[in-house]
C-alpha cells in the first residue's frame, strides 16, 4: 500500500484500518487504529496531526467523525490497489436510506480563507451511503462537510450514493464559510431533495465561502425538485470551475447543473468557469438551463463548453428586473448554446465566441458521451485557445492561485489548434470532422458501443486497425475491437473491403 503523507516535525502519524490491529494504539500498522479509536482520537485532534488509512470499507454508521475544533489535520487513503471508503451504511444493502448515517466527517477549523495554520488535507478517500433525515439540522447532515475553515484541500476522493432529504440539499458536500479546493474529485449518483443534488456551498461572509473544482467530474446526480442538479451555491464569494466535466445531471427546475443566487455586497457570489464542458444536463422546465442565476448574476465564462441538445439552454438569467449588480464576462473562445434573459442584457461575447442556436451539444460532440477517462470528446473542431490565451483572458479574474490552466482534464497540453472545454481534441485528430464515417461496397455498419469498443455489424472476421500514417496497430480476429488504448488521433478500421474511420 502507499499511503504515507509528508509531515511537519511536530505531527503525530497515526495508522488506521477498517477492524484495527494489535493494542489499536494507532502507533503503526501492527498496532493501528480501528473505527472507534480513530472516532475518539478525532476528538482530540493535535493540529497536524497525520492520519493513514488501509483500502478498506470503513463504517462510520456509529456517529459522525468529528475532528476537534480549531486543529487541522491530514487523512491520506490509500493510493495502490484497493480503495479507503467511507461508509455510513449502517444495514450493509449498499443503499442509502434511513438506517444509514446521516454525516460522515466534519471539520472546524477557525480560520480565514488562505489560513494555513490549521490546514486540513484529504485524499484518495471515497464518501458514500449517506441519508440526511427531512429534519435535520445544518450540524448534522452532508457525507463531507466543512465549516469555517480558511484551507481546505480534498484531493483524488469521490463522492457517490449520498441522499439527502429535505430542503437543505448537499449530500455528498456541505460547505459553510469555508475555502475548499477539490482536485481530481469525482461526484457521481448522489441526490437531493432541494440545493444542489450533490454540493451545497453557503456562507455567512463575504470574504468566505470559496470552492474550487480543478480536473473534476460532477456526474448523474440528481435534485428532484430545485435549484442545481449538481451545484447549489446561495450564498458565498465565489464557486470556481476550471479544467472539468459536469453532465448528466439532472433537476426538476431552477438549473440542470449549477444555480447560484447573484451579487450581494454582504455575498459576492461570483462564479467562473474556465477550460470546463457543462453539457447534456437535463431538467423537465421547459425555459430551464444548463446554468441558472438571478438578474444581479455574476458570471465569468472562457474556453468552455455549455450546451444541449434538447429544450435545455445553456444559461438563464432568472427574473425580469433588471439589476444593477449584473455582470457577465466573456474570456473568449467558447462555445455555448441559447441564453435566457427576459431583460436582454447585452451580453459582451468575444470575435472568437460561438453561441447560440446553432451551439448544440451533436454540433461539437456528434454521438460521443462520457468515456472511461471521463471526459467527452468532441467529434468536430471548434477553435480553443491556447494555455498562454487562457492565462491572459483570465489574468483579471481573481481565479485562486496554483490552478494550471494550460493543461485539460487529463493533463494533455493546451497547445497548438485544440478544442475548448475540459478535453482539448488537437485539430489535426478532427479533420475529417466526423466521428465515424464510413466507406463500404457492402453497406457495413460500424457501431460505436461506447468506451472505446467498436463492432461492425454482421461482420466475424479479422479486423485491422491502422494509424493515419498507414502503420497496423491493432488487430482482432472477431466482429469487436476495443481501441479503448490507443491514444487519441484518427484511426482506420478495416474488415474485409468495409473501411470506417474512427476519431478517438
């Protein structure tokens, strides 16, 4: 396993596993720490002190963990093989319902946003079967949850099958006053009644409340009322969104991925998106959105992707008052479909903006969806900027810092002719600009079934895969090839005289 973290000289490491072992002193892995020990030891937190923790499922059904008010501390999961989870699920059916806890973990950490002394860390952890009662009260309810807390970093950790009941939202992720990063984060089949189906960030300051998402996946989950399929942020200074995919998302109304009140001096609410894709979120209103605000909105938007295909805009500028709080800036280089606005606000959109009716999600995406790297690729070119144009269409924002904006989701550089969104396709990968095209005497079809997995169509035979520069790279001596390998690029496939080209 590895699941040492770095220290300071004055941290105490403390070891954990799922039943503990020898004198469960938390002292080393012969003596580590079990589930309750680690609960007590919580309570009395040290500022900086170091938990590690073997994969394992780890059932903290018997009462939230709560680390010790005004102390910061490291939990470090394990990194190679199998995963450290989090679990409430108190009647093993690997459901939430409402035998199960209610919140896993808490901090408190007292200090101000970019206060370092009581650093908290969290990483390579997964949070689930969480059910927060429709009675619960704000110190009792969300899988993860954060209060005044100035530094804040949750990294590789994943967030799933959380249900939250009632009206106060955020299931998988409650965020008071506090200035949380996620990085590399994964949230995905969690849900709500109300706020935010997987993410709830609010705030009593003006100066708090800062969330970032950077190379994050936001997935399925779902409010089955309003206000966010995913993202809830009422109040708070600003929700921050750089290099990540949000789709599939879903709720009744009030923004299919995220809805965020507007401006307020007490709550600035600013929201920024940056070399994201927030696409194929769907809600049941018909003049719904994939993006919902009020009039005194303040939205940032640049090298992003913000679309569907069906009724869903992309954004809603929500009431027909106009304020003057408003304020919407364009960094250029996106490609986003209709904006509601009963108060046509000029929107200042850049020479190199696409947007509008024709900004639909088959438009850049054909059929691709999410593959297993967990981005989408698109499947026409569309101009993106560069990673030196994002840095200084942004450079004013306020964005907070250490964000590496010119790599995407998976890291690959922004450079060269490349898409815009969380994944930047390379022009020379899209010329054809077609996912799939084929070329067969014999009317052969190529299916595409998803994750990289191809077959043709009443076809047994060998099939052969060449690159563009004519090189075999891949053969298969039936019907099914997986390219799920292969780098990204332009692909041949034959089988017998059907030839098909394929855009990974």
């Amino acid at each position: 396993m590895s699941v040492m973290a770095s220290t300071s000289a004055f941290a105490t490491v403390y070891y954990v596993s799922p039943s503990g072992a020898g004198s469960k002193d938390g002292s080393s892995w012969e003596n580590a720490f079990g589930v309750d020990e680690f609960r007590t030891k919580a309570t009395a937190n040290a500022n900086g002190d170091v938990y590690n923790f073997e994969g394992g499922i780890y059932n903290l059904s018997g009462g939230t963990v709560i680390f010790k008010t005004a102390t910061g501390a490291t939990l470090i999961g394990n990194a190679d093989g199998e995963r450290t989870v989090f679990s409430g699920d108190k009647n093993d059916n690997n459901n939430p319902d409402a035998a199960d806890a209610s919140r896993l973990i808490r901090f408190q950490a007292n200090t101000v946003n970019g206060d370092s002394k009581n650093a908290i860390t969290v990483e390579n952890i997964d949070f689930t079967c969480v059910y927060t009662q429709a009675d619960a009260d704000a110190t009792n309810m969300g899988a993860f949850a954060v209060d005044n807390s100035g530094d804040v970093q949750v990294k590789n950790c994943r967030f799933y099958n959380n249900w939250a009941q009632g009206s106060r939202g955020g299931a998988a992720a409650y965020l008071y006053r506090s200035t949380v990063k996620f990085t590399d984060c994964m949230f995905y089949n969690n849900s709500a009644n109300y706020k935010g189906g997987a993410i709830r960030i609010f705030s009593d300051n003006a100066n708090k409340g800062i969330t970032t998402f950077e190379n994050c996946v936001i997935k399925n989950n779902k409010n089955y009322h309003d206000f966010g399929g995913a993202i809830f942020m009422g109040h708070g200074n600003s929700l921050n969104i750089v290099n990540s995919t949000i789709t599939g998302n879903s709720a009744v109304s009030d923004g299919a991925a995220i809805y965020f009140t507007g401006y307020e001096t007490s709550h600035p609410r600013q929201v920024r998106i940056v070399n994201s894709t927030i696409a194929d979120n769907v809600t049941s209103a018909a003049d719904d959105a994939q993006i919902v605000s009020t009039q005194s909105a303040h939205l940032n938007i640049a090298n992003s992707i913000i679309t569907s295909d069906d009724a869903v805009a992309a954004i809603k500028f929500k009431g027909d008052v106009a304020s003057e709080a408003f304020a919407f800036v364009s960094g250029g280089y996106n490609f986003v479909g209709n904006v509601i606005d009963a108060v046509s606000n000029e929107l200042p959109w850049q020479d190199s903006d696409e947007h509008g009716d024709a900004c639909t999600y088959s438009a850049i995406f054909s059929s691709n969806t999410l593959d297993r790297d967990n981005v989408i690729i698109p499947a026409r070119f569309y101009a993106g900027a560069t990673g030196e144009e994002v840095a200084a269409a942004v450079a004013e924002w306020g964005l907070p810092s250490g964000l590496d904006l010119s790599v995407d989701q998976l890291g690959n550089l922004r450079q060269g002719e490349v898409t815009p969104g969380a994944y930047a396709a390379k022009k020379e990968s899209l010329t054809t600009g077609i996912a799939d095209v084929t070329v067969s005497r014999d009317n052969a079809v190529l299916v595409n079934l998803g994750a990289g997995l191809y077959a043709v169509d009443g076809f047994d035979g060998r099939i052969n895969v060449y690159n563009v520069n004519g090189a075999l790279v891949k053969t298969a001596r039936s019907g099914e090839i997986d390219l799920s390998n292969l780098t990204n690029g332009l692909y041949i496939i034959q089988a017998a005289d059907a030839i098909f080209k394929v855009v990974r």
